[in-house]
C-alpha cells in the first residue's frame, strides 16, 4: 500500500499586487453576433469605442458582451 501525506497550507485569495500585474479592472466588449472582440482597454471608453465601429461596419451586429477582468492571486497564509 502507498500511503501519501499531503501537507494542509491555509492560503488566501486576493487582488493579484505582484509585479506586473494590472492595475484595477480591464474592460472588452465582444460582439453577441459574430463573437469579434475589441481592444481589452483599462480605460471604459477606449474599449467601448469598439462597439460604435464594429456597428458602423456590420449594421446588424447590435448585441455586445461586456467582459470586465479582475486579476486575483492565491497567497499563503491567512
Ligand atoms: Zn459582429
């Protein structure tokens, strides 16, 4: 019989500060219709910009998904 012993860690799951990491949320919208996907922008308005120029491209592609990015890292202990 093989026994292992897996040793219990208590970790924490919070905003992701390491080095290089974001910082604060990332905005994108994806088309409902077509599933193209915009510039993923920190700021709301250059991410939204995409929605008006894709609709001026594809005038029935009315329908986005907004995807908001939140980084988040495990850290040990509590
Ligand atoms: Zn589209």
């Amino acid at each position: 019989m093989t026994r292992t012993v897996i040793r219990r860690m208590d970790w924490t799951c919070g905003p992701d500060r390491s080095p290089g990491a974001p910082d604060g949320l990332l905005h994108e919208f994806q088309c409902t219709t077509c599933g193209d996907t915009g510039e993923c922008s920190d700021d709301f308005e250059t991410a939204r910009d995409f929605t008006f120029q894709h609709t001026g491209r594809n005038p029935r592609h009315t329908g986005y998904r907004e995807v908001v990015h939140r980084f988040w890292r495990m850290y040990r202990g509590s």
